[in-house]
C-alpha cells in the first residue's frame, strides 16, 4: 500500500471496497441470523447483546437504539458494579476480561430466559469472558449469533482453556472481514492504522435487523420498534413498548 493511500480517501475507498463485499457475500449467514431474531421476537423473548473494548459500540447498535427492536438487552462487564454490588474499581483492571467466572456472573444478572437469543460481538473471538459467555450460553440452551472477524480469529491461537473461539461454539457466524488486528491501513514501516471492524459490524446487524423485521412482516408480526426520543410522542411510546419486557430488558442513563 502506497503512502497516498494513507489519507481519508484511501479509507473511504478500502473501508468502501470492504462494505461491498459482505454485502455481496453475507446474504445467506445474514439470512439465518434474521431468522434467529425473529423467531425471538415472535416467542417473546429478549435479546442479548455482549462484547466488551470496542466491540461495545455494536452492542449499543443493536441494543435500545432509534430505529431497532424494543426487546434487546445490554450485556457489559461493567453490570458487575451497577447490578452485581461490586466496587467501581474492579473495572481498573485492563485485564478483567480475562479473568475466569465473570461471563458466568454477568449471565446469572441479567436472569435470561430460554427463549432468549445471545448475540455476541468480538473482532477476535478468543478473549476468555467472550468465549465463556458463549459456552455458557449454549450450555444453558440459548441460540447463539456471533458477529466476528473470521480473517482475526483464525490467524490467532485460542486463549480460552477449552481451545475454543467464538465463532467455533455459534450457531450463525457474521465476519465482518476486518483484517488480523483490525486496522486496515498498512503504514510505511510497518504497522497499520484505521480499525475496520465497527463499519462493517455495524453494516451487518443493521441488515440483519432490516431482514428479521421483514420475516416478522411477512408472517403478520409487527416488529416492536423504538422511535426517537427525540421526537414528540416518541419517549412515552417507547415506555408503553417496553412494559411488556419489564424486568427484562435495562435502560440506563449510558
């Protein structure tokens, strides 16, 4: 890769190129995904979201979101303090993500039910809380949807002692192509700058959405969807939507 090709437009033209081809070669995973949706949806159940670093911004695409379905729920580490009882200072530890039992903890405070859908988001697919939430999440008999960078995870060993990824224990798998390490951008030297995952995440779940909400269409289901707050009405609307999860789904200030 070229210096010149260090610059917004050599973004805008590889992230583009790369928005492409999942869009042309996705149609069948994402198809399958929008079917795990919405048959959650139709069996009134919640979806929830995990992943943790930047992963976090799909989860917030997916879950309580203008314009997306009422019955998801936030999945976070940071559920150890605001609903676990822990300190806030367990969060200083850059390395919490590793560390055996907290998936198992976070699980057991959201209360899921067997209906419910996990949707779990990882670029590499191999940090332990991502790969123990998945197994336990399976182990419970949830269905599971990945959303990880096949390219990453494949080119990395496992870290988990079971010798599993992500993207091994789901029952969809969405790749959202992203490179080995995420950056697209090959520096001069060595290195690489301007990660791609969250484009092409984000491109996914909205095109899963999009789906799952016509097969909830077309079978006579009206998808139960957020509107802004932002918009007169929209506040109150969304409460009324919302009761019929009361209980299950969390709405914070964040």
């Amino acid at each position: 890769m070229s210096v010149e090709s260090v610059s917004a437009q050599g973004f805008a033209r590889e992230g583009m190129a790369a928005l492409h081809r999942i869009t042309e070669s996705a149609g069948g995973e994402v198809t399958r995904a929008a079917e795990l949706i919405a048959q959650c949806v139709r069996s009134d159940g919640v979806i929830h979201a995990f992943g943790t670093g930047h992963s976090q911004a799909m989860v917030l695409e997916l879950a309580g979101r203008a314009g997306g379905l009422v019955p998801t729920n936030r999945l976070s580490i940071a559920d150890l303090v605001l609903y676990g009882g822990d300190p806030p200072s367990v969060l200083d530890d850059p390395l919490l993500e590793r560390q055996a039992g907290v998936a198992q903890r976070i699980y057991d405070l959201a209360a899921p039910r067997p209906e419910d859908l996990f949707v779990i988001i990882s670029n590499s697919g191999v940090n332990n809380v991502i790969v123990e939430m998945a197994l336990h999440a399976k182990e419970a008999g949830h269905r599971l949807l990945a959303i990880t960078s096949l390219p990453h995870t494949r080119a990395v060993p496992a870290a988990h002692p079971s010798g599993k990824k992500l993207a091994d224990i789901a029952d969809v798998v969405l790749d959202n192509a992203a490179p080995r390490g995420d950056a697209l951008l090959e520096l001069p030297g060595g290195g690489a700058i301007c990660a791609l995952s969250t484009l092409t995440g984000v491109m996914l779940i909205q095109m899963t959405v999009a789906e799952a909400a016509s097969l909830l269409l077309a079978s006579g289901d009206r998808p139960p969807v957020y509107v802004s707050a932002n918009v007169p009405g929209g506040f109150e609307g969304n409460l009324e939507l919302e009761k019929r999860y009361a209980g299950r789904i969390r709405r914070t200030a964040s």
